[in-house]
C-alpha cells in the first residue's frame, strides 16, 4: 500500500477492509455488533479503528496498533500572494531531519477542505497530490 499523506493511508486501508468485508461504523452512533462481525471506525480523516466479534466466547484479547504519519514539512495556512505566485509557508512535524529531505525533489499531498459556499459549516474534503514533484 502506498500513501503519500496520512490522509490517503486512511483511505487505502478503508478501501482494504471494505474490500475484506469489514463493515465501517460511526463513532457517534449506537452499535449492533454480532458475532463473528467485522468493522472499522474512522476518526479525523487519519486514524481507522479495525476490530472483529469472535464467533463464540472470547478466550482472550488481541491488539496491534500502527500509525500513519511520519516526519514531514506540513503546510500553515493563508499562503501570501507575491505577484503572480502564492507563497506557502511550512512548518517541520516529527523528528526531520532537513538535509535529507531538501536535496530531492518535494510534492504536496493531503487533504483540502472545500468550501462551496459562505457559511462556516460542515465542509467536505478531497485528497489531493501534485505530481510531478513541485519543488
């Protein structure tokens, strides 16, 4: 599996586990779980919860935990307009190291909120990813 962002790591394990029959529930409603159920959780658009009902009475209780970010240069908001070009500021996340990172070529990858009109509500997002390489 390859995620450019923890965002699309999110995404290609909820489409793994829907594909492994996994049934996906929301955090904030009641649950019926059955025996022998899969299911998953998903929780800021970067966290997935996975967990199976055993068939018969638990004999006992497994969990594995993994998680999906890694050290990188993430984008601040309100880019500045220079001209004809926007100018984006970064900040550093995770234990970077800048040297190795600043002598290849850097994409950006994660998630946009859409804002498709004036109110503050809920609004949806969308992954994204520059190819090729933009800086």
């Amino acid at each position: 599996m390859t995620a450019h962002s923890p965002y699309h790591a999110q995404a290609a394990l909820r489409r793994e586990l829907e594909a492994r029959g996994y049934e996906k529930l929301a955090e904030g409603d009641g649950w019926t779980l059955v025996p022998g159920g899969k299911y998953f959780v998903c929780r800021g658009g970067a966290a997935v919860i996975a967990f199976r009902v055993p068939e018969g009475r638990p004999l006992g209780f497994l969990l594995s935990a993994a998680h999906t970010d890694r050290p990188s240069l993430k984008l601040k908001e309100n880019g500045e307009a220079v001209g004809a070009y926007v100018t984006e500021q970064v900040e550093r996340y995770g234990g970077l190291l800048m040297a190795p990172w600043l002598d290849r070529p850097l994409s950006v990858a994660g998630r946009a909120l859409v804002q498709r009109s004036q109110s503050w509500g809920v609004r949806p997002s969308r992954l994204s990813r520059t190819q090729p390489p933009t800086a």
